[in-house]
C-alpha cells in the first residue's frame, strides 16, 4: 500500500519570476471565471460543482501505473469542463488545486498559478473546445458524445503537460527539446487512462443523468439531494482505495529524475496533511484514508460555497 504520490509542480522546478507570471496569469483567468460563471450559472448547478470537486479530488489521490516504473493520475479538467462549461471547469479545477496545496503540499505554493493554469485553465478550455468540435463532426448521438470525451480529455492531459515543459524550459531547469517530447510522450499514455476515465463518467451520466450533459438543471427536490448523497459516496469510496495508489513516480517526477532536475524539488513539510496522512494515525493505510476522505469533504464544501456566491440573483436566461 502506498499513500497518494505528489502529482503537481513542485516549488524550485521554476524561477521566482516565472512563477510570478503564472500567479498573475492565474489570477486573471480567474477573475474572468468568476464573472462568467457569475452570469451563466443556474442555482442547481451548485451541487454538480461540489460533488465534482469531490470526485475529482479523491481520483486524483489514486495514481494508476502506466509503463517503465511510471504513474498517471485522473486531471479531471475536462469532465468539469464538460458539465459545467470551461469557466465553470476552471473554478472547480482551481478549488481542487489550492486544496490540495495548501492543506497536503502537493504542488508548491509560489509556483500554483502554473498548476492552475496547466490543469485548470488550459486543461479546461482546450477540452471544452475539442469536445464541441469533436461533437459537430460526429455528432451528437451517445457514440458521438464518448468519442468526444474521450478526445477532450486527451487533449487536456498533453496541453497541460506540454505547457508545462515550456515552463520548464523558460525557467532553464531542462532544455525545451528534451522536456517537450519526455513530457508529451508520457502524458500521451497518461492521456488515455484519463480518456477511459472520463468516457466512463460522461456514459454513466448519460444513462442516469442526460440533462446534466446540456448544462440543465438538476430536478429539483428529492433528485437533487440524491445526485449529491450518490456523488460523495463515491467519491468517499474512491478516498477508501487511495492506499492503493501506485508508487511510481507520476510524469512529471518521472521525467524530472530522467532528465535530473528532481533534486531541485524544494517541498518541505509544513502542510498539515502533508503526504496525503493524517498526524497521530500510526496505521498508514488508515491515516491515507482519512486524510484523502477529509480533503474531499473539503473540496466539496469549498466548491459549493464558491457556488452559491455565485449564483444569479435572478433566474439565468435560458
């Protein structure tokens, strides 16, 4: 059994300056999420936001091997976009990234702008995008609508991994023409567990919850209340196997010890669920579990206040 391995950008992969850039990046795409979500968001949408922040968190914590020593993890970043919408998407993604490094340290603090961006903003925006076009060229039928998913959610994983070489290259800790094609090659099989994911959700969700696919409202009342109760207990079902996770590096840590720059990873541990364990817990298995299972509870709860804050005042038009 392993506990969860750190998936994001670490602090001293990039310069001070660089990661600056990503802050004020981050914090304008942000900004413009808020304002668009503001606007488009439906009063019912909230659950779907925090029972998605949920599952997404908690999937993440389990890291599956992928070949030659290496992980992979579930982004998520287009099936938030996919039923929210890519502002909608990029809220969620951004709550799921500060959560997990402020409370677990995975992902440094001065570079995760950068994180939001590879996995919120650009993972977001270029499924959304792949997903539409993917939908008017084979259509709109179920078939049509898995092929997509799986499209977009590829693409996420190689866009967001290919930025982030760039980063890398900008910040002079490896060169472009090694970490471009270590980084690609990597994620595009990382890319296809991500793919098998989210066709799996986006099928499953089409049988019990077509509506949800068009950005409708969830029915009101009882239906409402058990999307959200079936959401969180498979999300808290997924934080029970995170002790399973694989021990493998992910792409990114695999890369970097490939390539020799791991020894830049300045991550200490002050975070107080660093490690992805809960403090006092000597059975490690148990302390995994109950750490992942409270981050999800507060990703859920982080989502939906985000949420309800941002819900019209008024009925969205339709």
């Amino acid at each position: 059994m392993y506990a969860p391995s750190a998936l994001h950008i670490p602090d001293g992969f990039l310069t001070p300056l660089v990661a600056s850039v990503g802050w004020i990046l981050a914090g304008g795409l942000v900004g413009l999420a808020l304002r668009q979500t503001r606007q488009q968001l439906r009063e019912r949408q909230v659950p779907v936001m925090g029972v998605l922040a949920a599952f997404i968190f908690a999937a993440q914590a389990i890291n599956f091997p992928v070949a030659a020593g290496t992980s992979g993890h579930l982004i998520g970043a287009a099936l938030a976009a996919i039923l929210l919408g890519p502002w909608g998407g990029l809220l969620v993604m951004t709550a799921v990234v500060s959560v997990q490094a402020l409370l677990f340290q995975d992902g440094g603090l001065i570079v995760m702008g950068w994180n939001i961006l590879n996995m919120g903003a650009l993972g977001a925006l270029s499924a959304y995008g792949v997903y539409r076009l993917a939908m008017r060229l084979v259509g709109a039928h179920r078939a049509g609508r898995l092929a997509a998913a799986f499209a977009a959610a590829w693409v996420s994983v190689e866009v967001g991994a290919m930025a982030a070489a760039i980063e890398l290259a900008v910040s002079g800790t490896a060169a472009l023409d090694l970490a471009l094609p270590a980084m690609a090659g990597v994620h595009a099989l990382i890319g296809v567990g991500e793919g098998i994911i989210t066709v799996g959700a986006v099928g499953l969700i089409s049988s019990s919850r077509p509506a949800l696919l068009d950005q409708a409202e969830v029915a009101p009342g009882r239906s409402s209340a058990y999307l959200v109760i079936a959401g969180l207990v498979v999300a808290l079902g997924l934080a029970l196997l995170s002790p399973l996770a694989s021990g493998d590096p992910d792409g990114l840590n695999a890369v970097a010890e490939t390539l020799g720059f791991a020894r830049l990873d300045a991550a200490r541990e002050w975070a107080p669920l660093a490690g992805y364990r809960l403090p006092g817990l000597e059975n490690p298995a148990s302390a995994t579990m109950v750490a992942v299972a409270a981050g999800t509870l507060i990703v859920f709860g982080a989502a939906v206040v985000v949420g309800r804050w941002l819900r019209p005042r008024r009925p969205a038009p339709e």
